[in-house]
C-alpha cells in the first residue's frame, strides 16, 4: 500500500494499493497522458477521468479493478492536479522496482 500526497502542505493524502497500480499499467491510463509541456493541471486529471469514463461505458462487463481506481483514487475527493503528480511519481517508483 502507497500513500500519495494530495496537496502540497500534507493535510490531505490518498491510499493507492499495489492493485490500482495494476489497473493503471493494464489499461495504459497514464500513456500520452502528460502534453509535451509536462505540465499536469486540473485539465490533465479531467482528461484521465473522462479516459476512464470512456474505457467504463464502452465494456460489456464492468471491470472491478478499474472501477475501485475510480472510487478509491482517481475521483476520490481529495484528488486534484498535485494529487495527480505525486500518482504519476508512485507509478514510475512502482514501476522501476
């Protein structure tokens, strides 16, 4: 289990789960995700959450695992553009190990 931080002072942090990890390397949610600015804003995560509205409509059965990504992290309420940053630093660190 990983704890992201979801602001910058620390008050607020989030619980992604070696699973949600997974999940995001299994549908390639963050591929192309960044602009070739590499800046990631509020339009980036609304980007990441209607890629994953997308992938949700268009599945015949409901993937479990991407939808508790939905729940537990991606729209989580604490989730903004910083919270965001630090997922995309946990899942290069994941992915590295």
């Amino acid at each position: 289990m990983f704890k992201i931080q979801a602001n910058p002072s620390g008050t607020r942090s989030i619980e992604v789960s070696e699973e949600h990890l997974q999940t995001i390397e299994r549908y390639q949610l963050l591929r192309d995700l960044i602009d070739s600015n590499g800046i990631i804003d509020e339009t980036v995560l609304e980007k990441l959450r209607l890629n994953i509205r997308s992938l949700l409509e268009s599945q015949t059965e409901t993937d479990k695992a991407l939808l508790d990504l939905c729940l537990d992290v991606v729209y989580n309420s604490n989730m903004k553009a910083f919270g965001l940053h630090q997922l995309v630093l946990c899942y290069i660190e994941w992915k590295e190990q």
